[in-house]
C-alpha cells in the first residue's frame, strides 16, 4: 500500500513538472514569435529626377538630298552602266540611250562639215597658188583678188554654221549619256536595257547617304506637344541599334490631305550617323519625349497607394510604418511626380507597402537603413 502511495505522487510530481516545463516553453515561443511579428520592406530616399511621357513612331529613312536621275531627251536605253547600291561620283556614267534621228543628225553634220573644211583647204591653196601666178590677159588683177576674199569670206561663213550646227549635235550625243547628278549612292534604278526612258519620269535615284532623314507621321493631338529642335531617340532594327540620339529637324504645317497626319522629319546627330551605313527604306521607330519635367521629387508609381480616395506612401518612424498623404502631378504609368507631402531626402517604402496599414511593424532588410 505504501508502495502504490509513492508512486501516485511520483507520477503527480512528474506530470507537475513537465507541465510546467511545457508552459515555460510555450511563454519563451510566444514571447520569441512576438519579436518576429514584423514586415519586410524596402525602402529608398526621395529625389529630385526627370520624369515625362514618351511617343513613339515608325517610319522610314530616306535622303536629305536624293538626285532624280531624269534624261534631257528620249530615247531607248542602250546600256545601263551601275546597279542598285553603287556608289557614284556627280558627272559618273549611269546609262546611255539610242536616238537614231539625233544619231543620224550627228553624223550628217559632222561629215558636211568635214567636207565644207575639205573644200576650204583647197580654196586657200588656189588662193596661194593664183598670188603667184601670170594673170590671163584682159583679167583685171585687183577684180580677181576681190572675187577670191569674196568666196573665202563666203566659205568661212558657211564652216563657221556648220561648225556650230557640229558643237550642237554633239551636245545633243552628250544628253544620251545621263550621268549623275550628286555623289552618292545609286538607290533605285527605274529603267531597263531596251526599255524608253523619258523625261516624264524618273530613271533613277542617287542619294546621298551622308545626309539621311526618317520621316514619321503624328497626330495633331501629338504636334501641339512637340517643336522643332525637339531631342528625340531613334531605335533602327535592321542595324541593331537602340536610342540613337536625334532631332526633330521639321514639322509640316499642314497634314498629308490622303492620311490627315502631319509629316516630321527627324535627323540623327552627326556623331551617331557617322560609320552607319543607313540606306534610304529603312524603317525605323522615333521615341519623343513630352510633358518633359526637371528637378521635380520622382517616384514609381507603385509606391504611391490608393486609400479613400486620396494618394498615400508609407514612411518610417520608430520600427513602424507611418502612413503620410501625398498629391501627384504628371503620372507616366511607371514614374510618378510627388508634388506636395514629401522632401528631397525622405525614406519611403517601396516594397512591401501592399502589406501594410498605419502602425505596422516593420522590419528594414534593404535599401538605406540608416
């Protein structure tokens, strides 16, 4: 009996003592759990930065000072001398035509007058030849020598016509060979061998790459928000290359009347075209930037929260979140303008900020934490 009697209250003692073991616990993980009741978060300093919308349109590239190629005369195409990509210098052979009338023309003229040259030759030997010689009787001297400057005079009249008529034949042979207009590059040819070419249309082009535009498109909604000088960036694909400094260089007053869009042409800055080999038909894409501010307090705009109807960002005071009122200018989708509530400076939480609610604590484990 004395036996059971003590091992009831060994039992008693034990179950005691691991209870209060256990409660001693439980307290220690409470209190420990109470020390880790906080949210992580993010924070950065406010500043002064840039913030404005950004446009962007596609478009081509074309020349500053394309040369259209058009032939004085008509003619069937004899021979075409450059292709497509060719560079060329101004007065370089592009092609030639056939005209059989100013052909024939040519070579009448010229034959003419090698004859009419011929027979002056002869004119001034007998001329010579007659000085020199016994006059027949009854011819008066001084009548002969009168009659002789008389046909020479004659004769150098008629070569000097011909000779003209032979410099405007020529000219005429000339304009059958088109040559360039510019230096540049051959970038379309609008002709081909045996084919006419006519002074109505354009045979080719030479551009000018060292002098190169993109033409866009914009809405009048977008022209009252842009200006010439504007600085632009340029994104090229087909060269891979992204925001490549340019400027609006100029802006149609009046829209194309077939698309109702207003023209503007944008150049690249010289450091940025110089060893690109840009050819005109390149499409490219113009990024503008408006409603441009400087100077001005920029955050993201998911920083900034929406509660009961007013803009809100969370600061820090004292390991806890401090919910501050805030009123925002030009808003982008990403930047946000802060225009009231906030100074250069400020630590504001920029992650984590979903989490909270006035008083939360909060736990700094990156960004400025000082």
């Amino acid at each position: 009996m004395k036996k059971k009697l003590k091992l009831v209250v060994l039992t008693i003692l034990a179950v005691s003592l691991f209870t209060g073991c256990t409660s001693i616990f439980e307290k220690d993980k409470q209190e420990e759990k109470a020390k880790e009741d906080y949210i992580p978060v993010e924070v950065e300093r406010v500043f002064l930065g840039e913030i404005y919308n950004e446009i962007s349109f596609g478009g081509r590239f074309s020349s500053l000072k394309d040369g259209v190629v058009l032939p004085s005369i008509p003619g069937v195409v004899k021979n075409i001398a450059v292709k497509p990509g060719d560079k060329v210098s101004k007065g370089d052979l592009l092609f030639t035509l056939e005209n059989e009338e100013i052909e024939s023309q040519a070579n009448k003229t010229k034959d003419a007058l090698s004859d009419l040259k011929a027979e002056q030759s002869n004119l001034e030997k007998m001329s010579t030849e007659n000085s020199s010689m016994e006059l027949p009787p009854g011819v008066d001297p001084i009548e002969a020598q009168k009659e002789m400057e008389a046909n020479k005079e004659e004769m150098d009249v008629k070569v000097g016509e011909l000779e003209k008529a032979n410099k405007e034949s020529e000219a005429a042979l000339d304009k059958l060979k088109v040559v360039s207009p510019v230096d540049g590059v051959v970038s379309f040819i609008n002709i081909k061998e045996g084919g006419f070419a006519t002074n109505n249309d354009f045979s080719m082009i030479v551009s000018d790459l060292d002098n190169t535009y993109i033409g866009v498109d914009i809405t009048d909604k977008s022209l009252n928000k842009i200006q010439t000088g504007d600085k632009v960036f340029i994104d090229i694909p087909s060269l891979s290359k992204e925001d490549l400094k340019g400027v609006i260089d100029s802006i149609s007053l009046s829209p194309d009347p077939k698309t109702g869009l207003y023209p503007v042409k944008v150049v690249l800055n010289d450091e940025e075209e110089e060893g690109l080999e840009i050819r005109p038909g390149m499409v490219g894409k113009v990024k503008m930037r408006i409603d441009r501010k400087e100077g001005v307090l920029v955050l993201d705009s998911d920083t900034v929260l929406d509660k009961d109807g007013e803009k809100i960002v969370y600061l820090i005071k004292d390991g806890k979140a401090v919910e501050r009122k805030v009123k925002i200018g030009l808003d982008t989708g990403e930047k946000v303008e802060i225009v009231k509530g906030l100074k250069k400076g400020e630590k504001v939480i920029v992650k984590g900020q979903d989490f909270l609610s006035n008083g939360s604590k909060v736990k700094v484990v990156r960004g400025d934490k000082k």
